[in-house]
C-alpha cells in the first residue's frame, strides 16, 4: 500500500483505526506529538465494503480521544466526497487546538534590516558573497528598533482538551547611549556610522574598529566615517572609508580609498594592481609594489620601492629615505636621502605638474577619440540607409537622432577640455633636495624643463631656473 505519512513524520503519531471488514471505508489518524492538530487520510470502501457512517468517524474520534476544535465540515465532506466518488482524501485537518501565547512584556525589537548577512558557514546560508561586509552600517535617522506592546499569556488546549500552559518570556531592556535618541516609541540613529548591539546597549559609532584579519569572515570594508585597522587585509579585499584609515601593522593594498587620511604604523604593499587613493594625507613606514595618488603631503620615513605616486603636497622622506626604481608625480617638491641605485631600474622624479587636472585633461582626450569614431560610423551607416530610401527611413532617422546627440556632447566634451587646459596649474617653484646620493639615470623633471643624471651626485638640490627654462643643481 502507499505510504501517506506525512513528509515530516518525525513530528507526527500515526493511528491506523480499520473496521472488521478489510474493504470497508476506513481512516488513518496523525496526531502531531504536541496534540494540538490532528489530520486524517481518508480510504474509500472496496468492492462490497461499508462505506464512512456517522457512527464510525465519531467512534475514531472518541477512541483517541479527540473532543476540542473538532473540523466537523471538514470531516463530512472528506467522508461524503470518499462515498459518492470512492477516491481517497489525504492530509485532511480534522481537529485543531490552541497554542499558548507566551506572557511577554513590551521591549523594543531590532529592525529586521538591520542584521549583518549570514556567515558562509552557517545553516541556511544559501548563497554566499565573500565580499559582502558583515559590519552593519547606518545612516542618520535611520530606524534601528521598534516598541512592541506587551503580550498577556494565554493558555492553550491540545485536540484531548488538556490545558497548556503558556510561558513568561523574560526581555532584557535595550539601553540607548549618545549615537541614538528614542523618539515615538522607535529608536533612530543620531549620527551614521557603525551600528553596535552589545548585550542590551544599542549605539551608532562613527568608528569602525576591525580586530580582525579582513577577509571572507569580515567582507569588504565600505564605511562612512573612520576606520581603524588591527589585522592584516587579504588580497582581493577592499577598504574604503569616508573619514580617515589608520593600519596598526602592515597594510597590504588590493583597492583603498580614504576621505581622510591614511595612518599606517607599518609600511604599505601593493598586492598585484593595488592602487590607493587618498584624500588627505599619508604616513609610512615604507611603499612597496603600489600606486598610490594622495591629494595632500606623504611623509615615509624609510623607502619607496618599484611603486607609483601622484601627490598634490610635498613628498618627504627625510634625510635618510631612500626612493629605488619608482615613478614619482609631486606637485610641490621631494626631499629624500638617496635616489635610484647602482643596478636598479631608473627613478623618474616629475615635480611642479598639476597631475589631477592633467588626468582629467587626458580623459577628456580619450572620450573626444571615441566619439569621433563613432561619428564616423555613424556617417557610413547614414549613406547607407540612405540608398535604401523608404524602406530605411525609420533606421535613417535613428542614426541622425544618435548623431546629433554626439555632435551635442562633442560641442560640450572640447569646452570642458579648454577649461581645464586654463585651470592647470604649474608650480616653478617646486624642488627635489637629496641628502645623499642620487645616481646616475634617475630622470628629474621640474614643470616642463628635462634633467637626466649622467652621473653620481652626493648632497644636491634641483630647481628651475625661470629665466632660462631649465632645471639646475646645485650643492647642499
């Protein structure tokens, strides 16, 4: 016979009750093992077999004892529908009871939104992204919490009639600090940052503090304020913040990006294409293998090694510093201890360009490329159309819409580039001093004057001279 258990038998008591005939109308009972729903599988009668009675179903449930939340309608049609039609009816609810409502008093519940995303290993994680951030970030006014009224308990009744009893739920009370405000029964954040839930105390920090390697425990770090970093960062993870990034150790750069400043106790290596991008300033130990463009001063104390680096301030590395096999774009001047090396590829020292708007401008080149080759295009497929008459009118007069809307964002993409040619900058004054030596090949270049070093120097400043349109160097 076919098996109608139901899929979660393991929840469920079975009761096959047959009458004395085999082929008679019968019922098999499952009675859920907290006795508060009862369902049914109803059998027609075979062959010559009695078929469901009053009498019978009433006789079931009394044997098992069946007498609270009875589903009489439900019941008689199973029954009725088994008679006329001899098919069976499964998993029909012929009682239910009713459960306890647990006694709980009123206490805020956390917005549902505002939980971190489940860990990769956890049950039910389904599909996991390694770079989504577990730090749960809150904007300024956002809804973390809401009142929920108290709930008197209520005692409930299993299918047999037994009372049972309800439960009382003790709540702890959630407790608000400075960085939120209660205000109609709801908890909002006063300032955005980081949302905090430390036993009952809820807080909003402008902080993020990770103790932590980032990595796929942690996801990427995509942060509003400050961001405070005491482990090691994996490759491939981002660290982005809207306020200032201080690294307690080395930082091992995938992919930075700093509102503020960058604090990094020890040195910065780039991983692969690792590039950084700083708004502020920047303090270093030492750079190595990384791009990093930084609107205000760098200051490392020790080296930069086979790195690129666009600065807008000064670049300082002290009277011992020592700057090896780099590019290095700064807009107001270097000091460093020594240059280049003996067999190291060459250091290129470019000083006084204004790199940012010389980006932009070179930007705006390359979109001015594009679209004239598609103007070009766009010209070809236009004589073609063209030949076909009205039977390509309707692409004829897509092509001449695209068309003007380039020819539009030409006219305005050359006036954006003759603005900024206007607003480039050149500091002259700008000047490379080296404490120690700086050697042959290292390529020094001071707005648009040229210096090669064919030959060791020791102790030398290079400036430009505005009269002559050239770079010189002069002993310390």
């Amino acid at each position: 016979m076919k098996n109608h258990f139901p899929p979660n038998h393991k929840d469920w008591i079975k009761f096959k009750i047959r009458r004395k005939n085999k082929n008679d109308a019968y019922i098999e009972v499952y009675l859920s093992k907290d006795h508060i729903e009862a369902k049914a599988d109803f059998f027609p009668a075979k062959e010559k077999g009695r078929p469901f009675t009053k009498e019978y179903i009433d006789l079931v449930l009394k044997k098992l004892n069946i007498c609270c939340g009875i589903e009489y309608k439900a019941i008689d049609d199973a029954a009725d529908d088994c008679n006329e039609n001899l098919r069976e009816n499964l998993g029909v609810i012929i009682a239910r009871g009713f459960i306890p409502v647990d006694d709980s008093p009123a206490y805020f519940k956390i917005n549902p939104n505002m939980t971190p995303p489940r860990l990769q290993n956890e049950p039910g994680a389904g599909e996991f992204n390694i770079h989504s951030s577990v730090y749960i970030q809150v904007k300024e006014g956002d809804e973390l919490a809401r009142l929920q009224d108290a709930v008197q308990g209520r005692v409930g009744k299993t299918v047999t009639g037994k009372e049972v009893p309800f439960k009382f739920v003790q709540r702890k009370e959630l407790v608000e600090s400075e960085g939120v405000y209660i205000k109609n029964n709801c908890i909002y954040a006063k300032i955005s940052g980081q949302l905090m839930i430390e036993e009952n105390c809820i807080n909003v920090k402008d902080t993020l503090c990770v103790n932590e390697k980032i990595g796929c425990k942690t996801g990427d770090v995509d942060f509003s304020g400050n961001v405070i970093i005491k482990g090691p960062v994996a490759d491939g993870f981002k660290v982005y913040s809207g306020g200032d990034i201080t690294v307690r150790e080395t930082f091992f750069v995938s992919d930075c990006l700093s509102a503020g400043d960058l604090r990094v106790s020890g040195g910065i290596i780039g991983r692969k294409q690792g590039i950084a991008k700083v708004n502020g300033s920047i303090t270093a130990r030492f750079i190595q293998n990384c791009k990093i463009a930084c609107k205000k001063d760098v200051k490392v104390s020790r080296e930069i090694i086979n790195s690129n680096l666009w600065v807008m301030g000064d670049l300082d590395l002290g009277d011992s510093g020592v700057i090896v096999s780099s590019k290095i774009n700064s807009f107001c001047g270097l000091r460093a201890g020594r240059i280049g090396g003996r067999t190291a590829q060459s250091t290129i020292i470019c000083l006084g360009d204004d790199w940012m708007v010389a980006r932009e401008i070179e930007l705006i080149k390359q979109r001015l490329f594009h679209i004239k080759r598609d103007l070009a295009a766009l010209t070809l497929a236009f004589k073609k159309q063209k030949e076909l008459g009205k039977s390509g009118l309707e692409k004829l007069n897509a092509i001449t819409k695209t068309g003007r809307s380039l020819i539009k964002e030409y006219k305005e993409t050359q006036i954006r580039l003759e603005q900024n040619k206007k607003n480039i900058k050149k500091n002259e004054n700008a000047t490379l001093i080296a404490f120690g030596k700086i050697y042959a090949g290292t390529f020094v270049k001071i707005c648009n004057a040229q210096y090669p070093v064919i030959e060791d120097l020791n102790r030398v400043r290079f400036m430009l001279d505005k009269t002559r349109n050239c770079v010189v160097c002069k002993k310390l």
